[in-house]
C-alpha cells in the first residue's frame, strides 16, 4: 500500500459508511439489529463521535470498521478500501484503542510497540525513529522498562496509543477509550487526541461520557437500539432541539428513540 501524505488528506473524507446493519439469529425475535442502517462519514482532522448508551451498537459499528466483524448488509470504507473486501488494506489504515487492550505482562513499554512496529513490518532504522518520537510525544521515556504487570492504567493506556500509532495510521479509533480511567489520566488522554487531530488525523471517537463530547468532538452522531437518531454539529443539534445543554439533548433523543416511529431529520447524514 503507497504511504499517504498527511498534508493531502486534510479535509478529505476517510471514512465512509453507509446503510450499514450487523444481525445476528435470535431464539426468541428471530433476528436481532445490534445495528441498523446507519450511516455516516467523517474527515480527516476532525473528531467524529459516535455516541449512545451501553448497547446503542457502537462497539458493534467500530469492530466492523476495524475488520473484526463482518457487516450483514451496506457497506462501509476506510480511506477508500472496504472493509470487507480489503481487510488487509483497511487494517494499516486504522489503529485501533480500547479500554481493554491487552497488555503483554512480561513485555516492557518500548517491547510492546517495538513488536507491533515488527508486525508492521517496518524497517528497525525507521521504526526506532518513530519509537523515540512517539515516546516523547506521549511522555513515556520515563517507564520504557517498566513490564506490562507494573504499569499503571495510564501507563497501559499510552502504550496502547502507541502501539496503534507506531504504523502512522490515517485514521485512529477510540472505543471507550477513557473508561475506568481517573480524572487526570482521561485528561490526558483528551489532550492526545486533540493533538492528533491537529496533526490532521481522523478520529473516530466513542463515548457515553458528554463532557469528553464538548470537550472533543467537532460532529457526532447519536445512537440508540443501533439506529442513528441523529447526528451534526453540537450547535445544529442544540439549535434543531432547542436545548443548549447537551447532556439533556443526550437524554432526550434516547428517550425519544424509545417510540419506534422516531427519526429525525439529521439522521440520514
């Protein structure tokens, strides 16, 4: 795959999904939407959230982003390769964060994303200049040495970046990457992300946590029971619902998706 250029793709859409549904057999409905037609795309530097309370389908949504799963229907591409088709292509497009990524115990910091580099296959000249750089980006010369069972949760959540870094990706997904994590780690973390948005990387990035969306996201999507309920700029959707608190505006359209008849006009994006 030819390496992209960062400077051409700002403003470039990266990632694009469309009418997107992942069902699974079910004893007693006959079949179940863990997501249903949904659609969305997002850009490079910017952050896009895709948003909803446990099971509105976003982890489902993102695994299938990530070649994890497979879609039932629609499609959806990652820098411009589908993620069915191309699954090898999408996978060096993306790095991938969670707050369970696993953490090899008996592996140091600079091991752990010393290896993924090698799985990379990048050239040991090049990926040590990408190590150094990245370690003092995310200020992490400090515990190089410490093993994978000493690290702290913060320490585990920058070799996790790291290590979904180390190939320069386009496109980064953070599913419910701050979870657990306390205030000033998950600060942190936000400062990370703003910083590789402004590096002009896509992000796309999935919470139920509203002030991590205020403080974050430039457009979000709204997910409920796998559908898109709606999604927009937080102005748009403060003006199109005239409620300035977001987290209320949050709370409304779940409620709201209750009624199967709710869609609202945003929400074909």
């Amino acid at each position: 795959m030819e390496r992209y250029h960062q400077t051409e793709c700002v403003l470039m859409e990266l990632v694009h999904v469309h009418q997107l549904s992942k069902i699974y057999p079910d004893a007693l409905q006959g079949e179940y939407y863990a997501v249903n037609g949904i659609s969305f795309s997002a850009k490079a530097g910017e952050i896009f959230g895709l948003l909803g309370p446990n099971g509105a389908g976003k982890t489902t949504a993102l695994r299938i982003l990530a070649t994890i799963l497979k879609p039932t229907t629609g499609t959806a591409r990652i820098f411009n390769f589908d993620v069915v088709a191309q699954p090898h292509y999408v996978r060096h497009s993306i790095g991938f964060v969670s707050n369970n990524t696993a953490i090899y115990d008996r592996m140091s910091a600079w091991e752990m994303v010393e290896y993924f580099g090698r799985l990379y296959e990048i050239p040991s000249d090049e990926l040590r200049k990408r190590m150094e750089t990245l370690f003092g980006k995310l200020q992490m010369f400090d515990f190089r040495d410490c093993p994978g069972a000493k690290m702290s949760t913060g320490m585990k959540q920058k070799v996790s970046i790291a290590r979904a870094l180390i190939h320069d990706p386009p496109i980064l997904i953070f599913d419910e990457a701050s979870l657990g994590l306390d205030v000033l780690v998950a600060r942190s973390l936000q400062n990370i992300v703003k910083g590789l948005r402004d590096d002009g990387k896509c992000i796309i990035y999935s919470t139920h946590i509203m002030r991590e969306v205020e403080r974050l996201c430039d457009r979000v999507a709204i997910m409920a029971k796998g559908h898109i309920v709606d999604s927009g700029t937080l102005p748009e959707l403060a003006e199109r619902h005239e409620q300035n608190d977001f987290e209320e505006l949050f709370y409304q359209l779940i409620i709201q998706s209750e009624t199967p008849a709710t869609q609202y006009a945003g929400a074909s994006q």
